[in-house]
C-alpha cells in the first residue's frame, strides 16, 4: 500500500473517532441540560460545564476541520 493512502485512512480513522467523540459530547450536554431543567444541578455548575463542553466542541471541529 503507498504511503500516501496510508497517510490518508490514519487521518480518515481520527476524523471518524473525532465525529464519535462529538456525538459523545452532544449526548452529554444533552443529559447536562436535562439534570439542569430537572433541578439536579445548580444553574451555576450547568454554566460551568456547559462553558466547558462548548470549549471542548470547538477544539474538535477545529481538528476535523485541520485535516
């Protein structure tokens, strides 16, 4: 197999693992926002946390978006 293809499927793999991650976070904020609405957490952790996954998201995209 050429270089190049190699080359090619690691960076295909990572940017299957980064959209797999995205998906793991999108579930979290989603249970975030629903502890949240349910008043199991306080609106001032759900801030933090949701500031953080926001972040997080970010970083993400821009990885996927680099290759």
């Amino acid at each position: 197999m050429p270089t190049f293809l190699i080359v090619y499927n690691i960076a295909f793999l990572h940017k299957k693992i980064k959209l797999k991650q995205l998906s793991k976070l999108s579930m979290i904020d989603f249970y975030l926002e629903r502890s949240y609405k349910n008043k199991v957490i306080s609106e001032k952790v759900f801030n933090k946390k949701s500031n953080e996954l926001a972040n997080i998201t970010k970083l993400i995209y821009g990885w996927i978006r680099s290759y």
